[in-house]
C-alpha cells in the first residue's frame, strides 16, 4: 500500500489524514484508501476556500496577530451559532434536524479559518465560541418561549378548579349537563 497521495497531496483532507494517522495508527490503517487511488477535494470545497481567500475581509485579517484573528473569527462562529441554536431548540433531540442545527455553521468556520492561516490550536477557541452561540441561542428561545406562555396564562386567567395555574379550555359537554331544566 502506497502512500504518495498523502506526501503530495495539498488537500485539507489529506492533511488532516496525515493529523490521525500520526496519533492514531489504527485509525489510519483503516481509512488508507486502496492503492492508485487520486484523492481529491471535493469542488465545492475548493471553490468555498477559494472564494473567501479572494474576499478583503479574509486579505485584511491574514496578517493580523492570532489574538485579533481568533476574536474576530470567534465571534463570528458564535453570531453564526445564534439562530441555529434558536433553531435547534424546536428540534427532537438526536434527529437530523437537530444535528444539521448543532453542525450547520462547522463548514463555514473551518473555511474562514483556514482562509486567514489560523494554526490548529486556535480551533479550541473557534469551537468553544461556536458552542456559547448555540448555548446564547437555546437559552434565549427557552425565555422567548416562557414568556409567551406566562402573557397566555395571564390574558386567560388561572385555573381555580384545582389550585393550579393553568390555561382554562373550553368544554362544550359540561354545558350540556349543566344547563337549566324547564319545568
């Protein structure tokens, strides 16, 4: 088994098998792709990191120093991580939606660092901002959500029948046993 396509190969995908197969040699016995076989990036993937290296705001933040970078790229993962933490929050737990909500913005972020040449350590503070978003988001449609229910429970009225609050929903049937008898 030959491994010329990792030596040669400048595809992120390439470097980041040539990343697990240094700390994990098992892992890489398994993925080692059969002999002859070109690796290349996928084309949407060339022309995302292409197109934002092109872009000013990737040119002027290049020779930044690490900490502006990852403030920047920091808050811009977690502004991204905002809504789909909104989003996540109506979702079932472990369903599709759900984990497209958790990782929409991981493709986007990964680019963007990588377009400004940002090393790989930074990636912890990329994901952590990238979490408090997600976090933000939920939290904040959690006390949307509760404040909605409290301005309902106060323009219906507590339930009084059995002590707790409630919202009071109309029953036609007890109408019906409870209207007057004529004589």
């Amino acid at each position: 088994m030959s491994d010329d396509w990792l030596q040669t190969g400048n595809c992120p995908i390439a470097k980041s098998y040539r990343a697990v197969s240094g700390v994990a040699p098992l892992v890489a016995k398994i993925l080692q792709p059969p002999p002859g076989m070109q690796y290349k990036c996928p084309k949407a993937i060339v022309a995302a990191r292409a197109a934002i290296s092109k872009t000013a705001f990737a040119k002027n933040l290049r020779p930044q120093p690490l900490s502006s970078k990852v403030l920047v790229i920091g808050m811009l993962g977690m502004a991204l991580n905002v809504p789909l933490g909104v989003w996540r929050e109506h979702t079932e737990k472990f369903s599709a939606s759900w984990f497209i909500a958790l990782h929409a913005a991981v493709p986007f972020i990964g680019i963007l660092r990588k377009s400004v040449l940002m090393p790989k350590m930074a990636m912890v503070f990329t994901i952590a901002a990238s979490v408090m978003g997600q976090v933000i988001g939920s939290r904040a449609e959690r006390y949307r959500l509760k404040s909605v229910a409290q301005k309902k429970l106060t323009l219906t009225g507590p339930d009084k029948v059995d002590g707790r609050c409630g919202v009071m929903k109309w029953n036609p049937m007890l109408l019906e046993i409870a209207s007057p008898v004529s004589t």
